[in-house]
C-alpha cells in the first residue's frame, strides 16, 4: 500500500472516497488547504472525504547514504564545508557594517560642526542687521527696524482682535450678494487681449476694487497702472532697482515689492512710503483685512509687517526656510506664508506663534485663503494640481488636477469659484456645498502667470507671460 502522492508507504494513511486512493493524511491534508481537489482525478476534495485505513505502523528504513561509515562522514564534512563558508560570509557583513557605520558617524559630526557654524554665521547676521537704521520713506522718522519682535504692538493687535470680532461674526451668516456671478455667467465668459505686452518680465497683477485698475511691472523695475476701461497706462511707478515681484492695493494705493528688497507705496503717482528690510528679494506681499497692516515674506527666511499708517516696521519674524508666497485669513487673524522647502508655515498676527504647518511637495508659488475662513488653497511650483487644506483638520483634503502647469490660484468673495491660471491656460472650479463635489465650469488656452476676478467675478483679467492682459467677459 502506497501513498499516491510520494509514492512511499504512508505513515498515516487515509483513502479518498471520490477517487479510492491512498495518501499520507498529512500530504493529502496541505493539497487540499492548496487546491480542494483530488490530486489524481481532480474531482473537488474536502478532508471530510477522507477515511483512515487502519493498518500495523511501518519503519522507514534509512537512506542508502546513510548506511554506511564513509557516507556519514561525507554527510558531517558538507555540513562542516557549509557551516564554515556561511561563517565567512558573515564576518564579511560585519567589517562592511563597521565601515559603513564609521563613514556616517563621521558625516554627522562633520554635520553637527556645519550647523553649529551656520547658526554662528546667523546669529552674527541677525545682530548685523538688528542694529541697521532703515529709511522709511518720505513718511517714516527714520526709527531702526525691529528685527525679531514677535508680538505686534498693543495698537495693532486691537486692529486685528477688532477686524477678527467684526469679520467672523458676519462671514458664515453672509449670503452671496445678488448680482454676483453664477456657473452658468462664468462659463460664458470669453477672452478678449486689450493690450500689447506693457512690461516685460512681468509676473504678477493685481486689480483694485472697482474692477478696473491694474496694478502690474516689469523686470527693469517700473511698475504701472493700467486702466482696462481705458486701454491705457494711466501711472507709472519706480521700483528703485530690481524686477518687481509683487503687488497689491491697499484701498486707492498701490503697493509693489521688488527683487531688491524694497517695498513702496504710491498714492496718486507718488511715493508716499518705501521699506527696506529684506536682505534680499521680497517676493511677495498681502494686505490684511482691516487694510493698516501690509506683510511682506522674502528669501531671507523673514516675513515683515509694515504699520501702513505710520509707515513704520512694526515687527520682522524669522522662519527656517526662504518664503515665496504670503496671504492673510479672512478674519485677519492668521497669516501664511509657504516657503521653498515646500512648508506652508501659518501664523498667529498678533503673537507671531507658529500655528500650524502643512507640507507640500515642493517650493510654494501661490496661496488664497477661501471666504469660508477654513481652507487654503496653495500651488506648488511647476505641478499641474491645487491643493485645498482645511485648517480646522490640519490636513490636505482635495488635489485638483488642472491638467497643465499653475502659478497662480484665487478664491472668490463667495468662496465657491477657484480661479487657476498658469503658462498652458486659464480654469475655475466649482465647490458645489450642498453635494460636496468640485466641477470643472470654465476652461481656456489662454497663457496666463496670474489671474484676479473682476468686479462680483462677472469678469477675470489675467496677466501674459509677455506682459499683455486679457479680460474674460461677456461678449
């Protein structure tokens, strides 16, 4: 009696009532786990279909190379053979460990000397600077630039718990205003270029509250503003040196950041303040919403809040990181600012305290806060998708893939419509509240680096890579 399987007189062995073969129960038992059929006919087997043979126990009998003197010791000498070259082998891994150990321990501590030169080297810079006098401008008293005052003093921070009480309490209540654009006015938008490139190297815009001025400059430092009523330039301004990286209104002043590190305010034309405390480019600037505080982040890992009625340095706060991208909450209580390590860093106005931080996959080109004052939209530079944060979950929870390239990214008042704009075209997505969903409406091939919404966003103006504008409207 054989088993089926191994061929060998089975131990324990059961007979299959399908086929009527025997098998060792304990090869038969893992086929069956493995496969659920007989493993001669293939017919579906279960371990209730076996039936125990009752039969006197067998001795195997040894292999024939076991049986003799000779054949046990060619069997110890392989072993031995083995044992040995595993040993070796081992002893190998182990000198290769040490010296792979020793190579990073000696990287760390070549490390750890670096860092400890580098903070030197900032903490020497720092107290350089702390001790520099900056001109203010045509307005300021020439008082020295607060380097590192975290807090806000007692005047501003009133402004800002003042503008907070005052914004949060309406916001979540406001409905949208009547004469505001739907989906179905946005999606019948069409562009049309009023203008000739005006400044060349041109990377940013920003349109004023009417809807018809537009703030832009160039990379030879002139800024202007442009009328689209018009089609004309109606005021030029002068960066002071250094391609101008930013802008923004602040009411009926216009307000510019250059790769120079100045910040300049102009009302009418005329310089009325001028700010230089960035060691290095100020790349971008937002206004806070009770329209006194102007922030500015720059590549020397600081972000500075300027006093716009005193135009004075109200305080200066270094981070880790250089800072490409700024933007304040809608209650005024917060500020962003993301950084080319890709740390989107948010911070409390008033005290200067690290908030929260969310973590992007590369150099933050863009943020918008949204009207509902708990998500943050950020672009990362040269992805094709947005990312929505919730404040509230400190966490991502949407990716909108736009399918090209964006630079810049802007909220509505509403909070519903999300403008992107970027080298390949021009879209808006929709956040629809009552099922929760995100929906492409609009979508154009024309080449943008930067996008606002016109007047109740019944129009979009959108900045060219060579420098033109082009007005998104009804035809």
């Amino acid at each position: 009696m054989l088993c089926a399987i191994s061929g060998e007189s089975p131990q324990l062995p059961v007979v299959s009532r399908k086929s009527g073969n025997v098998f060792e129960r304990r090869l038969i038992e893992a086929y069956i786990s493995e496969n659920g059929t007989d493993p001669i006919t293939n017919e579906e087997l279960t371990i209730d279909d076996l039936i125990d043979v009752k039969s006197s126990r067998t001795v195997r009998p040894r292999p024939p190379t076991l049986t003799s003197i000779p054949a046990l010791l060619s069997v110890f000498q392989n072993e031995w053979d083995a044992l040995a070259l595993e040993t070796y082998t081992l002893k190998q891994q182990l000198v290769q460990t040490r010296q792979e150990l020793s190579t990073a321990l000696y990287q760390h501590d070549a490390a750890v000397r670096v860092i400890a030169r580098l903070s030197r080297e900032r903490d020497e810079a720092r107290d350089a600077l702390s001790k520099v006098t900056m001109n203010g401008g045509p307005t300021t008293n020439g008082d020295s630039m607060q380097v590192d005052g975290q807090e806000l003093s007692e005047a501003l921070a009133a402004k800002v718990d003042t503008t907070q009480e005052r914004l949060s309490k309406t916001r979540r209540k406001r409905a949208v205003p009547e004469d505001w654009a739907d989906a179905d006015t946005i999606l019948s938008l069409k562009p049309k270029k009023i203008s000739e490139s005006l400044y060349s190297g041109s990377r940013s815009l920003a349109l004023d509250k009417s809807g018809d001025l537009v703030l832009l400059g160039g990379s030879d430092g002139v800024a202007g503003v442009f009328s689209v009523s018009q089609n004309e330039v109606l005021q030029t301004l002068r960066g002071g040196g250094g391609a101008i990286t930013d802008g923004l209104w602040a009411a009926d002043r216009a307000v510019i950041a250059t790769s120079t590190g100045n910040v300049k305010v102009f009302n009418a034309g005329s310089e009325v303040s001028s700010f230089s405390g960035h060691a290095g480019k100020a790349a971008s600037i937002a206004l806070h919403p009770s329209g006194e505080i102007l922030a500015s982040v720059g590549v020397d890992k600081s972000y500075i809040f300027y006093d716009l009625e005193s135009s004075k340095i109200a305080t200066q706060v270094y981070t880790d990181s250089a800072l490409t991208a700024a933007a304040f909450h809608p209650d005024g209580h917060l500020f962003a600012a993301g950084g080319t390590d890709g740390q989107i860093k948010v911070f409390d106005v008033k005290s200067g305290a690290n908030a929260a931080n969310f973590e992007s996959s590369g150099p933050v080109q863009s943020l918008s806060f949204s009207e509902n004052g708990t998500w943050l939209a950020s672009v990362t530079k040269g992805e094709s998708s947005v990312s929505i944060w919730d404040l509230r979950k400190a966490a991502q929870i949407k990716s909108l893939e736009i399918g090209s390239p964006v630079t810049s990214v802007r909220w509505d008042y509403t909070g519903q419509f999300l403008l992107a704009a970027g080298p390949s075209g021009v879209a808006v997505q929709q956040y629809l509240k009552a099922t929760k969903e995100w929906s492409e409406i609009l979508r154009s091939s024309v080449e943008a680096v930067s996008g606002e919404w016109g007047s109740r966003a019944q129009s979009i103006v959108t900045l060219g890579p060579d420098g033109s504008i082009t007005v998104f409207a009804h035809q």
